[in-house]
C-alpha cells in the first residue's frame, strides 16, 4: 500500500495538484509511521526470541492469537522452532542422564582431565572408591593423596593399556589403566579407565596353577607309584632271603632288575624336574628380520626326510614373497618345529596326510598357520592345550606347546588354534 500511496503523491507532485499533495501527506506519513512501528515489534521479536535460545530459555511462548495478522506467522515460526529447541534439548538431557548413571554404576573407574591445566572434567564414583579418595578439581590434587597413580595416569601415551600395582591404605592390587584422548573446543582431554582386575588374574591364576599341579601330581605319581611298589617288592625278597638264610640269594637277578628300573624312573623325574626349571628360562631375544618364507622353506628341507617316509604332503602357501617379520631366528624356529612335529603326529591316520605352513599380513601384523588334516582336538582336551606338562602322546614331555607360547608372548604376540574334529587342526600366531 506504501508505494502505491509514493507512486501517487509523486504523480500529483508533478502534475501540480498541490492542494490534493497536501491533503494526501498526512495518510503517507501515517503508513511510514505504521510501517516504523511495525518493524519495531518484528526486530523486539527478533530480540526476544534471540536472547530465549542463546539462554536456552525453550520455555518461552509466543502469543499467535493476540498478535496481529502481520505477525502471527512470525510467531508461529518462533513457537515452532523453540519447540524444536526444547525435543532436541530434552533428548541430549535424558542421554546425558542415562550415560551419566550408566557410568556411575559400573565398577571401572573412569577420570577425564584437560591436559595443559589438568583440569577434572569428569570422574565417576567407582574412581574415588576404588582409591579412597574426595571430590577434587585438579589432576595435581593427588600428587598429596597417592603419587604413584597421579604418575601412572600422567606417564601412560595414549591409546595404550597396562597392568599396573595400585596401593591403597597398605593394600595392594592389580589395574588395568587404558588411556584415550578427545578434543573440545581446541582443548585436549585425556580420558583413563582404571579396572580392578585383582580378583579375576587370582582366579585364573588360581585355576592355571590347579591345572598345573593336576598334572604335575599325575606325572610324578606315574613315577613314584611303581618305585615306591618295587621297592616293597624287593625288601620282602630280601627279608625272605634273610630268614630262609639263602646262601646264594635267589632274588639276585630280580634285584638287579628292579634296581635298574627304579634308575630309570628316578632318571625320567630328574627329567622332568629339569623341564619344569627350565620353562622360565627364556627371558630375552635377538631380534632381526626374517622373510617368512625362508623361514618356512628351511624348516620343510628340515622336516623332508621324514615327511617322505611317512607320506606326508606339505605345502607352503605365502603370497607375499617380502613378508617379513622381526623375530628371534632360533626360538621360532624352535616354535614352528614343536608345531610341524605335533602335526605329523596328528596325520598319521589320515589317508592322505597333508601338512600346510602359510602366512598373510593383517595391517601391521603377521598372521602364521600351521595346519594339518589331522583328527584335530577332543572338546574335552581343549582347555589343556597349553597346560605345561599335559601330553596326549605317551612319549611327549608336555612342554612343546606351552614353550611355543611363552616364546610367541615373548615376542609380544598370540598364539590360538582352531580344530573340527575328523577335519583338522590350525595353530595361528600372529606377531
């Protein structure tokens, strides 16, 4: 309507109807002064609804039916973006909520500080518990309180774990401490979890050294037993002898036998006792880089004689002619000559035996498998495989596999296996 009434009046202005101008001003100066008005209570709208979200004040709303047909539309809009607002808002706070009591009821520790200052972020209730400690607002805060975990935390890179000893209240106890890192608003938090893992590392300690011990009994008992049972065979020959006053013993013969056997019992503990002493002996490396197959190559010219009197086919399948690792030349060759042994072993009933080494990179790491066409493992076997001393073969030491593992953990790798009974068996390392 303005610029109709401007187009109007600027028409009578030319064409010289100054009285009708005159009459006409006063109703265009009431228009610019609406106009005015109008614009005003758009820009304090503008303002109110402004100043409600950068408060957050999703509370506020606007009044549509009292305000007039030029801004009800403004309005409404207002009203349904605050509405908006407050979803979005009432979702971010029942998340926060619910991460909030999932975090406060979990038994792992949890501390976030900023790292330039050390200013606490966050820390759940099982972090102050498990060290006794208050409510505190800087990292530094502990260095009074308990040094060595402040060291711990501040000392641990990010994105690495370790098993560390806690000691709290002249107790002591094993913590999984995890470090990780995050940015907000271009400051760097550093977020730690401290799990308490004592009680699970002494039950599975627990059951190791049960384990252990079954079978230690079990083999020493296979030794003693019929010691122990000719010995009381020979003393009664001997008292026998004694008081039917032999003059040419006649036990001579069994004597010289039993004592024989019992040589070679004591002989095979003495053995075994070594064995045992020995399984810790393995405490550090030479590393140097091996190509994996050169590595498999010499151990199948090693293994040739009697893969071909037995019949046993063995493959080596590694793609990547430059697959290297950095390892100790001896110790895994020692690895892989327990592993090919135990696999010959288990194809001796196959109709056609077949052996296969191979080997592929997984990102930064090696994987490499040993795997036969064997019977593979029984179910009830399984959780003894590694189980120092456990032998299913009646020659076998029992330490072959356990030493494999130490020797894998000692390179900082895993050694696992996969077996289906009547299908085979796979012992996968991965360094």
């Amino acid at each position: 309507m303005l610029p109709v009434s401007f187009v109007l009046l600027a028409w009578l202005y030319f064409h010289e109807h100054t009285s009708i101008c005159l009459l006409l001003s006063p109703f265009v100066l009431y228009q610019l002064i609406d106009v005015f008005h109008y614009q005003r209570k758009v820009y304090t709208e503008l303002e109110q609804f402004t100043e409600a979200v950068h408060y957050r004040d999703f509370s506020r709303q606007f009044d549509v039916s009292r305000a007039s047909a030029e801004l009800q539309p403004l309005r409404k809009s207002f009203n349904n973006i605050t509405f908006s607002f407050k979803q979005i808002s009432k979702e971010k706070e029942i998340q926060y909520q619910y991460l909030q009591q999932i975090l406060e009821i979990v038994g792992t520790g949890i501390i976030s500080y900023e790292q330039s200052e050390g200013t606490i972020a966050w820390m759940n209730e099982a972090f102050k518990k498990m060290f006794n400690l208050p409510h505190f607002k800087n990292i530094h805060a502990l260095e009074k309180r308990n040094k060595q975990i402040l060291h711990e935390i501040i000392s641990i890179p990010v994105g690495e774990s370790k098993l560390i000893n806690a000691y709290v209240d002249k107790s002591t106890f094993k913590v999984l401490l995890s470090a990780n890192a995050f940015q907000i608003d271009q400051k760097v938090y550093k977020l730690l979890t401290l799990q308490n893992v004592n009680e699970a590392m002494e039950e599975t300690e627990s059951n190791a050294w049960s384990r252990l011990l079954s079978v230690m009994t079990h083999e020493i008992m296979n030794s003693i037993a019929p010691i122990s049972s000719l010995a009381s065979t020979l003393k009664n020959r001997i008292e026998d002898s004694i008081i039917n006053r032999e003059i040419q013993p006649s036990y001579r013969e069994d004597l010289e036998v039993g004592i024989n056997t019992i040589r070679k019992r004591s002989d095979a503990l003495l053995k075994f006792a070594d064995i045992y002493r020995n399984l810790n002996k393995i405490k550090t490396l030479n590393l140097e880089r091996l190509y994996v197959e050169d590595l498999f190559e010499s151990q199948k010219y090693l293994m040739m004689p009697t893969l071909t009197e037995r019949n046993i086919s063995f493959e080596i399948i590694v793609k990547d002619p430059d697959l290297y690792i950095e390892a100790d030349e001896n110790l895994l060759e020692q690895v892989l000559i327990n592993l090919i042994v135990n696999a010959i072993e288990a194809v001796k009933n196959s109709e056609k035996p077949k052996i296969v080494l191979s080997a592929h990179a997984e990102g930064k790491k090696v994987v490499m498998k040993v795997s036969d066409n064997g019977n593979g493992i029984p179910v009830e076997l399984l959780d003894k495989i590694f189980v120092p001393f456990f032998s299913t073969r009646k020659t076998g030491s029992g330490i072959g596999l356990n030493l494999c593992k130490q020797i894998i953990m000692l390179h900082k790798g895993s050694i696992n296996f996969q077996t289906i009974e009547g299908v085979g068996t796979s012992f996968i390392m991965t360094l």
